[in-house]
C-alpha cells in the first residue's frame, strides 16, 4: 500500500477551484496511478475528514515552446473531492 503523501502530491489553488469551496468540493494534483478508493482513503488520513464522492480527471499536457525548441508540459491526473457536509479541510480555510 502506498504512503498517502505519495498519492496527493498538491492543491490546486486557481480560481475556479475557489469558487467550488462554496460546494464544499475541494481540488487535489494526486498520481496518475491512484484509483479513487486510495484517493478516498487519502484525503481522509492525511486532514482528518469524511469524503463523500471522488471525481478525477486526466489532464493532457499542452505544447509549450521556448523560441526554437518544442516541449511538452506534464500529463497530470486531478481529483475534486466532495467532502461530507460539516467537514472543513483547514489548508483551504482563509483564502
């Protein structure tokens, strides 16, 4: 079994995820290999907190280019996690 702090690697802080905190639904970078069961599993370990659904995503990356040359910036796998209602994640909390 993986360490949880290898499964979320870091919030996703913009401003559409901001407005999802209303919703009490809070946005995560995890890794590409984790289903949403070890998400789940997670978020509650590491914040103390009770999750009620799990959404992910796999973001394609985009092409990126530095005058000549051509790169590629990471695929990446995003979860939004809806937490129970009363439930507060506190690195959220004043932003």
């Amino acid at each position: 079994m993986k360490d949880p702090r290898d499964i979320i690697i870091k919030p996703v802080i913009t401003e559409k995820s901001m407005d999802l905190l209303a919703d009490n639904k809070y946005t995560f970078i995890v890794d590409r290999k984790a289903n949403k069961t070890e998400i789940k599993n997670a978020i509650e370990s590491i914040f103390d907190v009770r999750v009620e659904k799990v959404h992910t995503m796999v973001v394609k990356g985009k092409k990126k280019r530095l005058g000549r040359f051509e790169g590629k910036t990471p695929t990446r796998k995003k979860a939004i996690v809806t937490l129970k209602p009363g439930h507060k994640i506190q690195l959220f909390e004043g932003m």
